[in-house]
C-alpha cells in the first residue's frame, strides 16, 4: 500500500515516515512525503483585516482567490495536491486543501487520516460520497492546550507578561500600587463548557489547586464526570456560580454562540472567561462591553471571532485581557502524538485490509 504524508513544518512528515517505518518495517508500505512551507512567520493586521476564528496560516491577501473552493482553513493553492494522488492508498493531511476537484480525481484513494482536530481543509461530504473512510487525530493537542490555558490564566492573574512589557519600556511596576488586583486559583470554582480531551486534561492540571469543578456537557457519562470530580450544571447556573468559566466545546455551524450575550450577562463581576476553543464560541462584541463597562473581571483569549482587527484592537489593549494568536495547541509533542494516533490507525487499517 502507498502512503502520502502531506505534512509542513509543524507536522513534519519526515518525523511521520520514521515513526511509521520503526512500527511496521521499511518495506511495509511505500511512502511519499510532501512538505508544505510557511513563507511568513506572520503577517501585520491592519483595521480592515478579517482573521478566521478557526485556524490560520497565511496572510488573507492571499485567501480572496480561494473562495468557492468548497474547504476553507488551509495553506497553498486549494488544487495543491491535484498530481500527488495517483497511486495513493493512504493519505496523512494536515493543512494543505483536499476539495471535491482533487478528491474526484484521486480514484485509488480508499484512507485519509488527517492531523486536524477540526478538518475544515477537506471536503467530508465528498469523501462519504466516495467511500473513503476518513480517521481523525482528535486529542492529539489536548495536553497542549490544558497547559496553554493553565499557563495563560496564571500569566493573567499574576500580572507576568504585563510586568515583563513594563520592565522593558524601563518602567518598575509597583504591583498593588494600582487597581489592577491578582487572584491565586485554590478553591476557585472552575467551569468548563463542554467537556471533552482539554477539559479533561486542564481539570487534571488544575488538582492541585483544590477547585470545586462544574460543567455544562450534556453528552459526557456521568461515570466521567463522578471519576473527575466534576459537578454536572445548566449553562445558566454555571455562568452565574463560577470564579472562570472556560470554553472547550466545539461550534455548531450556522448557530448563535454557545456563550452569548445573555451568558456573559449571568456571570458574576470578579469573574474572568477563558476560551482557548474557537473564535465561533463566543459573543465578542457582547465581551467587549462587558469588559469596557467592568461588568466581568476579565478575560483569557487564544481565539477571535470573525470581525475586522480593528475591532479587537481596542480588545487587545485592555489591561483586564490578555489575547494570543491561536497557538494553545502547538508543541513538539502534539506532533509526537499525532504520530503514535497515526500508526494506531494504519494498524486498523490494515486489520480492515485483511477482512
């Protein structure tokens, strides 16, 4: 069987193609890479530029051509992958597009395994369409993202990176001299909405610190949330009771947020909203106010929505926010587990092969 590991330099398919060939032997399968490159380490965002609220990897003059592709979130031309896939069995895909166009044409692809949480790079309904049984890597980045969300609520509770800025324009903070307050975690009362990988890697981390744990996650078994310690709620009653409410569900397409204006309301004034989710979660312009009038403590962002920069700028420069670029998910190691979750599945596969 030939594999196609369609990787870049964060999920670097050379690293796939040995870890494949240390589980199954060099002459198992026939593997190709492919190696995608980022130009940019980054790009300026002026007033008027739109960054989506799911993942991002070039800059938007580059996506206006994109349009009606039918996948979004992707890097390169959306038809990259056109000439790559004949012969292919197996495809590993990360970021790259795999529209309608290039899966029409890959007549002997049966897998596709992609190292996405969220694959808004590929079209699925296609894929059902063909019969190409699709595996997904999700969880691969929990661990990640528990230690981004952790990391980044004590940097903003503690005034670390806000410190560290004013010692570098030559300014000695003089910490409680100002209105801007530190609260320690222990005994906190912590709330998840949704409770899934991260959640359940974030409350692991978060033991140590004593919290009374709540959750809105209708679908999570009970036997989880009783081994956890975790106090199922509303999602009324959990904005309302909760010092942090963190977000770690998944958006529905084509539905309002899950935290809407109405939530943001119910939450209590020295409270602080974490989302390290997607952009699509939360009702921004209804935080924005909340924050500007000091109706909510603060806020914890890895994630914005889909209005223009400018409006975040004001957002940004708040004292009582700290804001990142989507970069929870991101370590050596959520590319090492993508390995380990690649090679378990290509042995399901081969079970599936031999039935």
């Amino acid at each position: 069987m030939t594999i196609l590991i369609a990787g870049d330099t964060m999920m670097q398919p050379e690293r796939f193609r040995e870890r494949i060939q240390a589980e199954f032997g060099a002459e198992r399968f026939q593997i190709r890479i492919k190696k995608y490159a980022f130009d940019q380490t980054g790009f300026f965002a002026d007033d008027q530029t739109q960054i989506p609220s799911g993942m991002c990897f070039e800059p938007p003059e580059q996506w206006t051509d994109r349009e009606g592709c039918g996948v979004a979130e992707f890097y390169g031309d959306p038809n990259s992958l056109m000439d790559d896939l004949e012969g292919v069995d197996i495809l590993v895909i990360h970021g790259a597009a795999l529209p309608r166009a290039v899966l029409e044409r890959a007549q002997d692809l049966r897998y596709i395994i992609s190292l996405r949480g969220g694959p808004a790079n590929i079209d699925l309904d296609c894929v059902k369409e063909k019969g190409i049984r699709f595996f997904n890597t999700n969880g691969k980045n929990a661990p990640a993202v528990a230690e981004f969300a952790l990391g980044a609520l004590l940097d903003f509770e503690r005034g670390i990176t806000y410190g560290n800025t004013q010692l570098r324009k030559n300014w000695w903070w003089i910490k409680g001299a100002d209105q801007k307050v530190s609260h320690e975690l222990r005994h906190k009362k912590f709330g998840f909405v949704g409770y899934g990988r991260i959640a359940q890697s974030l409350r692991a981390l978060l033991q140590g610190f004593d919290i009374q744990a709540f959750t809105y996650s209708p679908h999570v078994d009970d036997a989880v949330l009783e081994r956890d310690g975790v106090v199922r709620m509303s999602l009324e009653d959990l904005a309302a009771t909760c010092d942090y409410v963190s977000l770690h569900t998944r958006p529905v397409k084509g539905q309002p947020p899950v935290f809407s204006a109405e939530m943001i309301g119910r939450m209590r004034e020295d409270a602080v909203l974490i989302n390290t989710g997607r952009g699509a979660l939360l009702d921004y312009p209804a935080l924005k106010r909340a924050l500007q009038e000091r109706r909510i403590r603060g806020a914890v962002l890895d994630v914005l929505g889909n209005e223009d920069f400018g409006f975040y700028r004001e957002l940004i420069a708040m004292d009582n926010v700290l804001v990142t670029p989507h970069i929870a998910g991101q370590s050596v190691e959520t590319c090492q587990r993508a390995c380990d979750m690649c090679v378990d599945i290509l042995h399901q596969i081969l079970e599936d092969v031999k039935q």
